[in-house]
C-alpha cells in the first residue's frame, strides 16, 4: 500500500539525514536535533505501519438504521482526497475505494495522504476536492476564510476509535485508583481544568457569552465532593502540551473554546529519550497518575493502566454519567468522542459537486459504514449522525 511505500521513504531519507556529517558547533546541535526527531518519526512510521493491519474491535454494531447506497447518478472522473494519512496507514482508503467503485465504476478516487495537517492548505490552493481530517485550528480555519470567502462545508464521515492510537481515539479522564471519586460533569472538568476568561472561541468567532469569572474554577477535592483527608488537598491536573492540537480538542468540548488553563496544569508531549526511544505523553501522564494521589488528568486512551481508574463522565448541562466504553463511544452518549470530517469547497448558493454528493453518500451509507467496522479501527457513525450528514449534502 501506499503508506508502508512512504514509511519506507522516509526511513531512508532519515538514514541518510543520520550519516551526513555536521560541519560546524551549530550544525552540530542542529544535526542532533534533526537525529532525534528522524528517530521519533521513525518510530512513530513503524508503530503505525503495525496497528494499520490489526483490527481491534470486531464488534458488529448495527447499522440498519443506515441507509443503503442507491447511486443519484451514474457518474465519471477522478475524486482528489488529501489529509489525514490513518485511511491509508490501515486498509479503510483501500475498502471505501474498492466498494464506491463497485457502485460508480467510472468514478476514481486519488489520494494523497500525508497528514491531516494539510487538509486545509489542499483545498483552498484547489489541489483537492476533498480534504480529510480533524477540526481546524484557528489558523487553518482563517486562512481558508481569508483566501475562499467562507466556510468548508464539513461532514462527518466517522466517529473516532475509543482506544487506538492515531485513529483519533476518544478521551479518557483518569485518577489515581485511592481517589475515592467514580464520576464528574463537564462542567466540573471545565472548572478543573479552566480558569476564569472572557470569552471562548468557535472557529473564528469570539464569544463574550462563554465568559466566566474565578467562582467557577474547582481547585480543591472539596469542592467535587470528597470529605475526609481529601476535602482540603489541592487538584493537580495533567494534560497535553498546548501546542498539540489534542488540548485544542479537549479545549473545544470542555473549556468552551477557551484557552484560558488551570495555572497548576502540568502539560506533556513525546519527546525522544537517549536511548532513541520515543517517550508517549499518554504514559507520561499515566506514569505521573500512579504516583501522585490527588491528581487528574485527561488523555487520549490507550487502555487502562494499573494504579489508574477512568471516572464517568455527564455531558454539559446534565448529571446523566456515561461510563467510558466503546459501545458508548461509538454511540455518542459519552461526550468525550472524536471525529473525523471530509471537507469540501462549496460556494454558498451553489449545489456540491455532483460526482463528491455521490461519494459522501457512499461513505454515509451501511455499505461505506461496514468497511469502517471491517477495518476496525475508527468505529460506524450512528443513523441519527448519518441523517444529518446527509441533509448538509442537499
């Protein structure tokens, strides 16, 4: 496949970034650098390569509410997808090319898979029809209204995995196993981990009305509810570095948009150890759990980790808990999901692309949505997501 040719690139090129000798004290630092990140992407490429042949849920969910793909139109041409790599890192690119063609034999799809990061480059320098990914950053998002003068249009075409890595897996919020606490609300999280603000974000607009002052921030254990030993001990939250766009998600769902932190928030990325192997901030953050009695923390799960426990979870607004497991994950009812969106250039007042319509509804259909369960990574989007995808296609 196309991504084991790329890993198999890049690990040459790092080879041979590796041999080249430096020449100077700064290029010596510099080729230090370059080293241990060629590492990191090395083994990130090769980690990836590994869990793109597995399918880890086998799970059948139901997907009878779905509707069945019906081509509109019989259509012809090429379909030009860039973004997010994982499609191709597994065999869901290769499943969704193979079953749309069955249904549209004269329609191609083309890919071009590096990352999500350049989903939104793609379409506004017109060098996609489609670009997949996560959410946008705020820059993404400005530059693609700055240059087309409005709007992608968004679908979402998965729901994320609840616990592989890469796959957008969903969020877990853990403590250590002694802390007597099974369950909080967003809006306790928000409190935990936020800090007073004047406003959050919405893609590029600024809301006043999201604003909250110091009262709302939970500093103490006390004030979730613990008594005893834990009533007066100070929270200490554990996160992701703000740079990823990880804590940009997390920030979304529950700090509504803000980027205003707890100022105690202890912040993780990977990093390259001497040895040359990677460091994942996910164990970090489990490693720090297990020793520190009164921490939290929010991740991306990757299974649970001894000295550990995962706390339910109730969406904003409400006490309804969830517990944190795939049938709820893919369902939608725990609300720290992700997801992933094709994103298409469509001019308000103009129809999609008819040959784009088609393929989206294949993707939306119990045909495209069963070899997302074959490959077994992210998981089926539900009937209700799938009926309000579809109105956007219209």
């Amino acid at each position: 496949m196309k991504s084991k040719r790329h890993i198999a690139i890049v690990i040459n090129i790092g080879l041979a970034a590796l041999l080249t000798p430096a020449t100077s004290n700064a290029d010596n630092q510099l080729s230090k650098d370059a080293q241990l990140a060629l590492h990191a992407q090395m083994d990130h490429y090769a980690a990836v390569a590994r869990r793109g042949e597995q399918v880890f849920y086998t799970k059948k969910f139901d997907l009878s509410g779905l509707p069945h793909y019906q081509p509109e139109q019989v259509l012809a041409g090429w379909i030009k997808i860039h973004g997010n790599n994982y499609i191709n890192d597994g065999n869901l690119g290769e499943y969704w090319k193979q079953g749309f063609k069955k249904f549209q034999p004269g329609l191609h799809l083309s890919f071009f898979l590096p990352t999500s990061a350049a989903t939104f480059s793609a379409l506004y320098d017109n060098q996609a029809d489609i670009g997949m990914g996560l959410g946008p950053k705020f820059y993404d998002l400005l530059a693609y209204e700055r240059i087309m003068n409005y709007d992608p249009l968004a679908i979402t075409v998965v729901t994320g995995s609840y616990d592989v890595s890469g796959w957008t897996n969903s969020f877990a919020v853990i403590v250590n196993a002694a802390n007597p606490l099974t369950k909080i609300t967003v809006d306790q999280l928000d409190g935990v981990f936020g800090a007073a603000r004047d406003g959050g974000w919405a893609g590029t607009n600024w809301h006043t009305d999201w604003a909250r002052g110091p009262e709302k921030n939970i500093r103490t254990w006390g004030q979730l509810g613990l008594t005893g030993e834990w009533a007066d001990k100070r929270i200490t939250p554990y996160g992701f570095s703000l740079r990823y766009n990880t804590s940009d998600f997390f920030a979304d769902k529950v700090l509504q948009g803000s980027d205003k932190w707890n100022e105690d928030l202890h912040a993780y990325a990977n990093y390259v150890k001497p040895d040359g192997t990677r460091s994942i901030e996910a164990d970090q953050i489990n490693d720090s759990m297990v020793k520190d009695r009164y921490g939290i923390a929010y991740l991306l799960f990757r299974g649970d980790r001894p000295g550990t426990k995962r706390l339910a979870v109730a969406p904003r607004g409400t006490t309804n808990y969830v517990d944190h497991t795939l049938e709820n994950v893919q369902n939608r009812t725990y609300p720290l999901f992700n997801e992933m969106f094709f994103y298409m250039n469509v001019r308000p007042g103009t129809p999609l692309d008819p040959k784009l319509k088609e393929f989206c509804r294949y993707v939306l259909s119990q045909e495209g949505q069963a070899e997302v369960q074959r490959d077994g990574k992210y998981l089926p989007l539900t009937a209700e997501v799938v009926r309000e995808q579809l109105k956007k296609l219209e």
